[in-house]
C-alpha cells in the first residue's frame, strides 16, 4: 500500500516521502481502517513516540499522522464494538505506524462510530483538535458556567473548538491571538480578544481557566491571571510559572471513545464547528507540509481514498 513515511528526524517534514509499504497486521483488540483522510500534526515529527516504539526500539521508517476518518475492513483477535464496514474516525496510536496511509491499524478503543451524514473529511480534522479542548476545558480546568475561560491561540484549531465549547458550556471566553485573528474569533463566540501582537497580555484580568497552546513566556505570564482555585492547563510543556492560589495542569490528549461520540454529535446539530482548510490527495502530502508551503487556515486534511463522503 501507498504511505507517506519519515526516516530523519532532524529533516522533519522536508523528509516527508510517498512510500510503498506492507500492509499493515490487526493485534488483539485491533481494527484496520481503510483511510479516506487524515490529518497531521507537523509538531509530532519532534515526539520521541514517532521515532521509536514503547521499548524504545527504532521503528523508522514511520508513518506519521493521527487522526484519521474511513472504513473498518478488518478486525483483530478479539476486537468488539466495531464491525466490518462501519464508518469510524478517532486516533491512531502515538508509537505506531499512523493516518497518513491508505490502511492503518487502530486500537479499536480509540475509534468512535461515524454517522452516515459526516464526511470524512470534516471527521477528520476533529479528533485531537476537539479532545484536546474538551479534556483541557471540562476533564483537567472543571470549567462550568458563569466562570471565565482565557483561552489562547482562539482561532486556531484546538482554539476555536474549545472557544465554541466553553460558550455552549456557559462560560465568558477571552480569547488571545494575532491581528488577523480577531475577527475570526469574535465570529466564534469569544466576549474579549487580546491582540498578543499589540495589547498586553494582561489585559484579560483574572480568570478561572487559562487553556494554553502556546507555551513560553505567554504560559508563564498567564499563571499570575488565574483566579484563587483556578486552573492553569497547557498542552505544550511542563509547567515553570505556577498560579499562586491555583492547579497547573501539562498534558497529552488521550483518545476517548465516549467524548469523540459526543463531539460528533454537536458538530451534527450545528454546535461545533472545525475550521477545515487545505484538503490535498495523499500524494502531495510531501509538498504541502513542506517547510514555506503556504496553506489556507484552518486543519490541513489528507484526502487518501477516493469517494471519501462514501461508505
């Protein structure tokens, strides 16, 4: 089968490269997807998962990628919940082979149901994006409503989810981000936008979650906006700024069946919305990721098998 792999980690995605490879084998508890699109991260060609296994053996050439929407055509020893022919989407594991390729093998606990009036594509963009907001706001910050959320990067991808999220939850949402950015983010639901271009940050006041994709100096100067009790999340490193009276909270999305059921079905009836923006075959993986590509906004998404709004 066609797969787009990675040999040289210092390449990164310059190393990107359409490749003939096996087939892949469904373990106990697993299912093999045929992909119909995928979506990547370009930041996972730095992960120690992408390179070698859980044993820390090399594994390369690896394919990379970890969200995927398609089509079980097979299962593993006993894998139940899931069928030949059901449509699915979710992740693919962090230390195998992932989404960027024609079949992937999943653990079938990471895969969620896809209703028949989903395409793929948009399935695809939502996986880590949504249950990454989703655990960052509601399983690690407790957000409720009436409490205050400052959320950054508002109009990225796991930005703008979260911003739509926390609205539907009741909470006020500060958003921060660039020039551009503001306008985008008012039109999903953000009460108050920081232009970290020009504003200073701490014209957010205090609040009671900070949701954190950025890291750095801008991680470290929002602890000091976290209300008593609050909770300062990040997913980009260990937290070095504590808040004074709050929780710090640095972690990795987990797949979650039960939470992608409940994503999917508010993106259904209009409640959630994932920003789609370049859709390339997967031939021209390569060129698309390439360092200087220029691409729209929004979630890139590797359209790998034909009839991807089919079964």
């Amino acid at each position: 089968m066609q797969a787009i792999t990675v040999r040289d980690r210092e390449a990164g995605t310059a190393g990107m490269t359409l490749t003939e490879i096996a087939y892949p084998h469904a373990a106990e508890n697993d299912v093999i997807v045929r992909v119909h699109a995928a979506g990547f991260t370009p930041g996972e060609l730095a992960w120690p998962a992408t390179w070698t296994d859980r044993s820390g053996r090399d594994r390369t050439p690896s394919v990379p990628g970890h969200e995927l929407s398609g089509v079980v055509v097979e299962l593993g020893y006993g894998t139940t919940g899931l069928s030949v022919g059901q449509r699915v989407f979710g992740m693919a594991d962090w230390a195998r082979d992932g989404s960027l390729a024609e079949y992937a093998a999943v653990e079938a606990r990471n895969l969620a149901p896809l209703p028949a009036d989903v395409d793929h594509t948009t399935a695809a963009a939502l996986p880590i994006s949504g249950l990454t907001a989703w655990q960052g706001l509601f399983d690690h910050g407790h957000l409720s409503a009436g409490r205050t959320v400052l959320i950054h990067g508002s109009a990225g991808g796991v930005g703008s989810l979260a911003v739509q999220l926390a609205r539907e939850a009741g909470a006020r949402v500060i958003g921060t981000g660039r020039s551009a950015d503001r306008e985008r983010a008012a039109a999903i639901g953000v009460d108050v936008f920081v232009d970290l271009e020009t504003e200073a940050l701490e014209k957010a006041g205090d609040v009671d979650v900070v949701l954190d994709v950025i890291g750095g100096e801008i991680l470290d100067r929002s602890a000091a906006l976290v209300r008593e009790g609050g909770t300062l999340v990040t997913i980009a490193h260990p937290v070095n700024v504590r808040p004074r009276d709050g929780r710090a909270v640095f972690f990795v999305v987990e797949p979650d069946r039960a939470t992608l059921a409940g994503l999917v079905a508010r993106l259904r009836d209009g409640r959630l919305t994932p920003e789609v923006g370049t859709v390339c075959p997967l031939a021209e993986a390569p060129g698309v990721f390439a360092p200087g590509a220029r691409r729209a906004h929004g979630k890139t998404i590797i359209r790998v098998a034909r009839g991807e709004n089919g079964p």
